[in-house]
C-alpha cells in the first residue's frame, strides 16, 4: 500500500471521517550548487516522487496531530508554549505559529520519503503542512509564498538553512531541474533528459539537523560571512546585509583569504561589528571559533560557476561533461568539509559501476549521494550503491512540486 492510500485509509479510521484536505510534498535531490544558497549564489535541485502526506480533517480545539511513520500523538495548542516541544513536533508547531492557523484540526502524516538523510524530508513536511493547514483553513499559501514562510518557520527553531529546499518543493516543475538565483531572485526550469538516469543512495550515516552536524552547518555560514566582508573590503564594494559571497562572485582574490580564522579576529582586522557575521536566527555561535575562510570561499564560488555550466550541458545533453561536474563538485565539497569517508566510498563506487559521475547531495556530513548514469547502468549502480553501503539506492525522476491529491 502506497504512502497516499495509507494516510487517507488511516484518516477513515481513527476519526470516522474521510480527509478534507490532502497534501502531497516531494523530496528533493541537488543536482549541483551545493552550501551557495546562503551566499545567494545558485542552486539546481529538482522535486522527486517520493515525499510526505498531510491529511487533515476536523477536530477539536488546537491543532491534534501524528505521524504513520514516526507515531507520537501530540496537540499542538494555539499560542501555547513550545519550548518543551522535539523532533518533528517542533517542525510542526512552527509551521501551524507561521502560517496563522486558528480552530480545530486533527492532521495525519504519512511518508514514502527517507528522514535524516539529506532528501530535505524536514522542508518536504514544512512545506506539506503549511499548505495543508492553510488550505483547510480557507486561505492557502500562494506556491510563491510558501518558501519564505517555511524559511521562517525553520529559522525559528534554529535551523540557518538557505531557501534552496523551500523554493524547489514549492515550484517545481515535473521533467525539469530548477535553477534558483537568489540575488535578484529569479527561476528557471531546466529540462532533464529522460535518456539521463539518476541514481540516490544512502551513505549509511544520517544527515541530522542538530548536535554537531548543526554547529558544522553554521560554522559554515559564518565563513561565508567572514569571507564575503574580506573580499568586499579589498573589492570595495557593499558585502550585504548579511554579508553574502554573491557580491564578490567575480573576485579572484580568494588565494588571499586567510586559511583559518575566527569571526572575532576577521571583524577585529575590519574594524566591525562581530554580530554582523555570528547573528544567527535563533542560534548561538561562537565568535572565537577558527573557521576554515579559504577553503570555504573556494568552494561556494567555484560552486556556482559550476552551476552556471550544468545549466549549458543539460541543455545540449553533454552527459560526460555533466557527469565532470559533479565529480569536481563533490571533490570541492570534500575540501570545504562537508564530505565523509562514507560519502567518498560511494561515490567511488558508483563512478566504477558505470556512472557518468557523483557527488554528495544535501548539506552532506553524512547523507544521501547522486550519481548520473546511462539508463543501460542504472540497475548497476544502484547495486554497487547498496553493496558498498547496505542502505538504500534508488532512481529518482524530476517530479512535480507540492501539490493537493
């Protein structure tokens, strides 16, 4: 039984009810254009088939919720405290306080979408609940909308992600690839293939949102900002508020970055305010953290150039200077320190069964990789996938973006 029939069956019969409304929110994959989001610089990611449900119906007072995959009821009482609240339940509460949600509602979630495994599984339920509650409150999100609201919920539970995840989940287009460029904001749909196969599989180590891999991500962010006023500084022009990497896209001066330094002694040699580069939403970061500047910039601006040229290869089917790409892609994210010995390991081994090329897709530090391949090797490298790892490995199809069922 699929993830849609089980939702809807389980609605039925918990509450003797048929669902009002059904959401369907996919998963998404990144192509190339990898940590650039924050940095307002490019992205290529594309929606899959698999993804989360939202079923909601009538209830009560508050908003009453649980999930089929990870069962644990809870009410979410409107304007109530939210500080005793974990895992998904945090996710939701901010989802029903962003998107204004008052009455009674009793919501079911189901999924066909791996968690923790950098499939943007967090961004797929955001996204599928705003819709959901929103459209059974009478005045659903425009798909335009839904980005920033889900940007704003995550922020609001410390998560510093870019709006790669949001935007594709709420826009994207079946068949297609979406470039988003965030500085001006603008997209585009860039056909896919169908004689190009792609290969997801799981690296064996989970891709959390918390705990260490959440300090790795900001520490991240913070020497985007740090380098972006270095660069700026020596360019002479305005890095932003926050300072962002896409206003020195051009500079050539990266090799001048210091290898290592922390927030503090950037801001003490520019002369700035520190808070200017370790605000976080809702997050503490500390400012005398060494952080890796060179290695950071180098990879985030050779990044979206990488993306720029993805852009021209898909659209004359170049498959072998594609598969290139991502291979230096995932060689750059190894420098930055978002790769893992796990994430090495498979990558290499779906290069040797066959593949075009592969990198880690997601923040990475554990997760999921791509890989691109003739159709004739798909089956091959999903198996070397599963061999070299024991987790999963599957195609995925550029899907279309959230929508009601």
């Amino acid at each position: 039984m699929d993830a849609l029939t089980r939702v809807i069956e389980a609605v039925r019969e918990r509450h003797d009810a048929a669902p009002s409304v059904v959401i369907r929110s996919p998963g998404r994959v990144n192509l190339i254009g990898e940590h650039t989001d924050y940095s307002l610089l490019p992205v290529m990611p594309f929606a899959i088939e698999r993804g989360v449900y939202v079923a909601v119906c009538d209830g009560p007072a508050g908003v009453e919720v649980d999930s089929l995959t990870h069962p644990d009821p809870i009410t979410i009482e409107l304007g109530g405290d939210r500080s005793e609240l974990s895992g998904w339940h945090r996710y939701f509460a901010a989802a029903v306080d962003v998107v204004g949600f008052v009455g009674g509602a009793r919501v079911l979630i189901d999924a066909d979408l791996p968690a923790t495994g950098g499939l943007s599984s967090s961004s797929a339920f955001t996204v599928g609940v705003l819709m959901a509650l929103g459209t059974y409150g009478g005045d659903p999100p425009l798909r335009e909308e839904l980005p920033e609201l889900a940007l704003a919920a995550e922020r609001s539970i410390g998560v510093e992600s870019g709006a790669m995840d949001q935007t594709v989940i709420s826009l994207a287009s079946e068949g297609h690839a979406l470039r988003i460029d965030f500085d001006p904001f603008q997209t585009k749909h860039v056909p896919i293939s169908d004689e190009l196969g792609i290969v997801a599989a799981y690296s064996g180590r989970s891709a959390p949102k918390g705990g260490d891999a959440n300090h790795s991500y900001n520490s991240r962010v913070v020497a985007c900002r740090a380098a972006a006023m270095l660069l700026a500084t020596e360019e002479g022009v305005d890095p932003g508020e926050p300072p962002v990497l896409s206003r020195v896209r051009s500079s050539t001066l990266v090799d001048l970055l210091p290898t290592e330094a922390s927030a503090a002694e950037v801001a003490s040699r520019l002369g700035v305010d520190v808070e200017r580069m370790v605000k976080l939403t809702a997050t503490e970061f500390d400012p005398d953290v060494g952080l890796p500047i060179r290695a950071v910039a180098a990879h985030v601006l050779s990044e979206a150039r990488r993306v720029d040229d993805a852009e021209v290869v898909l659209e004359s089917d170049d498959f072998g200077e594609l598969g290139r790409l991502l291979d230096a892609s995932h060689d750059s994210l190894r420098d930055f320190g978002a790769s893992s010995p796990a994430l090495d390991r498979l990558t290499g081994a779906m290069r040797e069964a066959g593949a075009h090329g592969a990198r880690l897709t997601g923040a990475g530090f554990g997760g999921y990789a791509i890989a691109i391949c003739p159709p004739g090797r798909i089956e091959a490298v999903i198996e070397a996938s599963e061999q070299t790892t024991g987790g999963p490995a599957f195609r995925v199809h550029p899907s279309a973006g959230v929508s009601g069922v």
